[in-house]
C-alpha cells in the first residue's frame, strides 16, 4: 500500500498511515475496506469496491458533500436536518434525559458510563440522526469512549456517515441561570461571555477558543452552539451574560477572535483539521432587543423592538465579523437564528413572525444580501405546537400557530433552513418533503433536501470525521483540563475582574485576617423552565477556599473584614396572579433590589398580541416587581452596620447592569466579575494579581434612566457617579491606587 502503515488495536480498531494522505482509522468489523487508488489509500465508504468521491480526501468538502447527498434517501436526508435530545453520558435514572440499556436503567444494567443506550442506538439506526446535543458527561475520557461507540455504530450503518457531536458553552467557571447550561467534563474553566468583554482584549479570547477546540475534540465535539454574538444593548435581558458585549467594534473583534480560534486547525492550508470546531454563531439577526428585557423562549418575551431604529448595527457582528473572518477558514460554519419576532423589520413582505418563519430575514437577507453559504439551524423547539398558556416553557412557534407542524418546517425550509434544533422525529420533516414535493414538484423538493444535506455535510468533512473520527481516551484524559489550559484559564478569570471603587487603604487586603462572609438568601423564585423553585439559602463561597486566605468567623463582631457575595437582582416579568387579578400579566423586569415600580415606563407598549391573549398592549406602567434576592441588599446593610469602621467589600456577579446607587455609599470596595472562581476574585481582593477588568457595561444611575432608553441602542444610559465622582460607564475600572485603567 505505497509505504502505508496499519496498525491493529485489540478492540478492532485498525490505524492507518500513509505518505502524502491523511490517517485512516476504521475497525474490522464495519465492513468497511481499504482502497488504493494511484498509490493513495481511501475508505470504501461506500462499500462498492470502487472509490466513491465523497471518500476521495483529495477532493474539496463541498464536492465529496454534494456527492453524499446525492446518494442518500429522504429518510437519512430527514435525519441528518434534526438534533438528537441532550445526551446525559451516561444517563442516570431520575435526571433529566434519562434512558435505559435493553430496558433497564443504567445503574441497574451493569454497563459501563460509556455505553450507548437504547434510546442512542435507535435514533442513530432508524432515525438517521447524525448531529448528536452532548450536555453532561463524567470525565474527558468517558467521553471519549462514547465518542468512539457512536462512531463504531454510525460506521457500520449504511454510507457510514459519521456523527457530529456539538456542545452548547462548557467552559463557564460559574453556570449563569438564563440558559440550560452544559455540563463541563473536567474542561479548563474561564470567564462568561460577557467577561471576555471585560479584558478588553480579543488575545484572551482567541487563547480561550484555540485551548478549548483541542479539548473539545478531544471529548468527540464538532460543533460549537456558539460563541454568542448578539449585542447587548438591553440590559435587562437574561442572557446579556451570555454576550461577548454591546459595543458593536468591540464585539467585531471578539467574534472574529473566538471563530478563528475555534475553527483554525494550525498548519492546515485551508485552516481546516483535525483540531477544528465548527462554530453556529448566534442569534441571527441579534436577540438582545425584547421589549423591557423580555427574552424570548417564553412567548410572553416573543416581540424584539427597535425604538432606536438600530437594527443594522446588530447585523454587524455577523455580517462584518461572523461571516468575514480574518482566518483561513473565512467564515463561521453555522448560523441560529433566534426565537424572537423582529417586530417591523419585515417591510417587504409585512410578515411579524418568529425569524425562522421570516422569508425576509432568511431567505433575502442572510442567504441572498449577506450571501451565507452555510448552515441556518433554528433554535430549540420552535416546531412544536404551542402550549395553551403563555407563560410556558414550549410554545416558540410564534404567529405560527395556524399551520401544521409539517407546514412550519416547509416555511422554513424553503426559507433556507437546514436544520431545527431540538427536533428528533424524523417525521414531520418527511411530511414537509412531501407537501414541498406537492407544491414544486419532486426534483425541486429533492434538489432542496440535498442543498441542506451538502450544507451540513460540508462540516463533517472540513473537520476530518470521514478519515479518522477515533479518539484515544489515554490521551484525552491528559489533554482535557491539562495544567496549561486551567493556568490560561484561570489568568482570564482573574483578569476579567473588574474594581470599581476602592477607599484609601482597603484593597488589598493582607492574608491572614478573620473574615465574615454572609450566607445569601433567595426567595421562592421561577426557574429556567417556569417552575417554582422554592426559598433557599446559599453559602457563596467554601470554607476550604477562605482559608487559603484567612480565616472565616460566624459573626461580623468577629471579624476583621466582611465580603459580602451578592448577584445582580432577578425577578419573574409574567405573573399568571396579576393577570388572574385583571392585569395583562405583565411585570417590570427590575435591576435593582428593593421593589421598583415602573411610573415611567411606556404607557402602549411598542409590540404585542398572542392567540390567548384578547389585548396587543403589554405595557406594565406603574405595577411593581421584587427581585427574588432581595436579601443581598440586606447583607450589605446589615454588614455596614456591623462592621462600624471596619471595611465592608461588596463583590457582584453581574448577570447583568444592576442599579448599585442602593448600597455604593455604604461599601468601602466594589468588585464587580462575570462569571468567575471566587479564587479569582479573592486573587484580586488579596493583592496576589492586580485588578484589570473594566466594565463591559453601563450600570445605570436608576430604574428611570433604564426605562427612558432605547432596546437596540448602546451606550445610551445615564449611569451611577460613585461617592468618589467616578462614572460607571462602558470601560471604566480601577486599579488599587484608583486610577482609570484603560
């Protein structure tokens, strides 16, 4: 075989390597053989005996793409458009996305963490389903051995397409409550989005991306549900954290950072390899405008609003950075439109509906204007008929609700979707094939089906899955969390912390001293999925990590110095018992603790309107809403009070802007972080790095001066003027002698 090796590994898997091509690897008893074709070796993919062009690595991905598409079935084409559900590795009885081995739970069947369950084996063999969500998994290597199992499985499947395992962000030191967050797996751990703003330099964020693709493939990930480039200019929004900032060049060049880091394979002549992860950049067309901060997975948050007139600018981290990168690999792999109504951008076809649904946003758009070439993948769930209650966690069709389930994805596909996120019945899919065949005719609808196949295809390709999809677990537990990316990581967090205020002689603090750190309380509260989570206490920080250093008393009497641990202020914007009292069901969405009372807010509300609604005007003016952790307020008095002349040091996880006039003048430091270790911030707090962090945000002077502001517009708050005269405005922070950095 022209100088080629194999190597032979007792579970099957054979290797091969060979001069001028890249390695093979397949196991025995695949029934895939080995081809060589002008002194080159390929995969029988095909299982022919003749070399097919979709396993010929010397042609371009696009090429070997279409050549795959052309010979798959309706069916497997229907596969590959859908997402498995999250995959818990393995899945424990009791949690959520269970499953069971020949029946029983896995606790129960004796298998081992990695074995693939049933539900597992049936979606890859009689759904055909290919793009495979990991969300939880022990360890890097048992993620690896499921990798490897999936891949086995997929590859003694007919056309042995390989699979393609995404991740929505793993790396999070702190899992932030707006979204369903992904379980790490022992990844190095760094800043929220929103955190990478606060460095202000896209170098950490390219050291992020490039450390976490080398982990991410090693645990079997592809695909990156990520990063998050919406600009944040609502400040209300629960997934502001989640951003990478709101000031569009900035974000420009974050984006551009963190896709090359992502997507570049070092060496490799178009940037793609083994290394590489495809990154779906979301949410096409920017989703941080919800009227009053509303969001949009619940249909009372459906509407995003543009009073500034601003929408363009939110294009731009897609349009001029997303889709024009500065890498080899030149554009982002993916794009996810969000659940929102654009309301009044659709004025060529006057069509107010969710952006998937929209022939304007996709198909004119992001397909012909900006000329996207990629895939277009929806949200989560936006397919499905919707709840009969507003305020569920299910019902994103939004002003969808008079079609089929087949008919919406027919609109979308025809749009220029791809793929539905959140979708795993084949069914409907094919029921849209065949209404599409009824109304183009079937070479058009299958032509259709093939281009998304090609699209999503493509991506497997670029990233080597149909050469060597095998992982060597040995060398993924070294790699995964190794030494020099927690050191990368951990420098990130640190640096990412912000300090706002500093009276003379406070920070730093030395080591050593008794330290009172108060227990947080949360009131009864609503979950991520609408649920009632009831009040609890939360002790933010383990002993063990005070005593590295100092030592932790039970009383502010005790102590030396009080940190108080507090988060920016969470409320619920919809209550079912006002609107069960006679109001819309409408509440404000407050950043500060105490109760807020919107007396300025609008008075008709921009968007609005729902089948189970009888009214268009969401307007909550003059009702009045209570953060859930009000407590955190009462920590920091009630320690001012205690304290006397001893200092008091306020460190807030800033989910979002959050009003700090309530306790600023009472505090002697104000470190603000996104996301962080509390080793990070303690790092700071004790002198052993200096702070570096500036805002990424405005932290507004009121609750008016929010109201009064624009949804789509940045930067245009009256911000907080701290007893020192500073302005807390985008990119403000100081050092310990109180300096402006920056």
């Amino acid at each position: 075989m022209n100088n080629a090796k194999v190597i032979s590994q007792p579970d099957g898997l054979r290797r091969l390597t060979q001069p001028g091509g890249p390695a093979l690897a397949w196991y025995e008893d695949s029934g895939i053989g080995i081809l060589e074709v002008d002194g080159h070796c390929f995969k029988d993919l095909a299982r022919t005996g003749a070399l097919a062009p979709y396993a010929d690595w010397r042609l371009p991905a696009e090429a070997r793409a279409k050549d795959l598409a052309a010979r798959m079935s309706v069916e497997q084409i229907a596969g590959l458009m859908l997402y498995s559900p999250h995959q818990m590795v393995p899945p424990r009885q009791g949690g959520p996305f269970s499953g069971t081995f020949d029946g029983a739970p896995w606790e129960a069947s004796g298998r081992e963490k990695h074995a693939l369950s049933d539900q597992q084996k049936r979606f890859l063999e009689r759904d055909h389903i290919r793009h495979i969500l990991m969300m939880a998994v022990d360890d890097a290597g048992t993620a690896a051995r499921w990798s490897n199992a999936l891949q086995r499985r997929a590859e003694a499947l007919p056309l042995a397409i390989p699979v393609n395992i995404s991740s929505d962000p793993r790396s999070g030191a702190k899992a932030a409550a707006a979204e369903f967050k992904t379980a790490g797996g022992d990844v190095s751990k760094w800043p929220e989005g929103i955190g990478f703003a606060a460095c202000f330099d896209p170098e950490v964020t390219r050291q992020f991306a490039r450390d976490a693709s080398r982990e991410y493939r090693a645990m079997g990930i592809t695909t990156a549900l990520g990063p998050q480039i919406d600009l944040c200019t609502e400040p209300r929004w629960i997934r502001f954290g989640d951003t990478l900032g709101m000031v569009t060049e900035d974000v420009k060049a974050l984006v551009k950072a963190y896709c090359d880091g992502m997507q570049t394979t070092e060496g490799s002549p178009d940037g793609w390899g083994r290394d590489s992860v495809n990154t779906m950049v979301k949410h096409w067309p920017g989703g941080g405008t919800g009227e009053g901060g509303r969001d949009a997975h619940y249909a009372f948050g459906e509407y995003a609003v543009y009073p500034g007139d601003n929408a363009g600018e939110h294009m731009k981290p897609f349009t001029e950075a997303a889709f024009r990168l500065d890498g080899p690999t030149g554009c982002a792999s993916a794009v996810m439109p969000y659940y929102t109504v654009s309301w009044g951008l659709d004025k060529k076809y006057g069509k107010n509906v969710g952006n998937s649904y929209s022939e304007y946003l996709i198909r004119d758009l992001l397909r012909e204007q900006y000329g996207f070439k990629g895939v277009v993948c929806t949200d989560w769930g936006i397919t499905q008929d919707p709840s009969p209650e507003i305020d569920a966690f299910g019902s994103r069709c939004y002003n969808m609700q008079d079609h089929t389930e087949p008919e919406r994805m027919l609109i979308a596909i025809l749009n220029g979707v791809d793929q539905f996120g959140g979708n795993d019945d084949p069914a409907p899919v094919l029921e849209a094939y065949r209404l599409g065949c009824e109304r183009l005719g079937e070479p058009a609808m299958r032509a259709r089906m093939e281009m998304s196949a090609a699209r999503l295809l493509v991506n497997m390709f670029r990233c080597g899955l149909f050469e060597d999809p095998y992982l060597d677990p040995a060398e993924s537990e070294a790699l995964v969390g190794c030494e020099e990316f927690r050191a990368h990581g951990e420098a990130a967090q640190r640096r990412s912390v912000v300090l706002l205020k500093n009276r003379p002689g406070c920070l730093p603090l030395r080591e050593g001293l008794r330290i009172y750190v108060p227990v947080r309380h949360i009131g009864p509260s609503k979950t991520f999925f609408r649920g009632d989570a009831p009040a609890r206490d939360v002790d933010p920080v383990a002993d063990a990590v005070i005593a590295e250093y100092g030592v932790r008393v039970a009383s502010p009497e005790a102590a030396d110095v009080a940190i108080v641990f507090a988060e920016s202020p969470t409320c619920n914007p919809y209550s079912r018992a006002d609107r069960e009292a006679g109001g819309n069901g409408y509440l404000p969405v407050t950043l500060q603790y105490r109760p807020y009372t919107a007396r300025s807010a609008r008075a008709v509300s921009i968007a609005g309107g729902d089948f189970r609604e009888d009214f268009t005007n969401r307007s909550y003016r003059g009702k009045t809403n209570t953060a859930f952790n009000e407590a955190d307020l009462d920590n920091i008095l009630a320690c001012r009070r205690a304290m006397g002349d001893k200092p008091v040091i306020v460190v807030e996880t800033l989910s979002n802007p959050m009003v700090v006039s309530e306790f600023e003048g009472q505090v002697d430091a104000l470190l603000a972080e996104f996301g962080v270790s509390r080793r990070a911030v303690l790092d700071v707090i004790f002198g052993r790095c200096a702070p570096r962090g500036r805002l990424p945000v405005q932290l507004p002077k009121d609750m008016d001066a929010v109201e009064r502001h624009c949804e789509d517009v940045a930067l245009d708050l009256q911000v907080h003027v701290d007893e020192s005269g500073n302005a807390y405005d985008y990119g403000f922070g100081i050092d310990f002698e109180g300096n402006r950095l920056g």
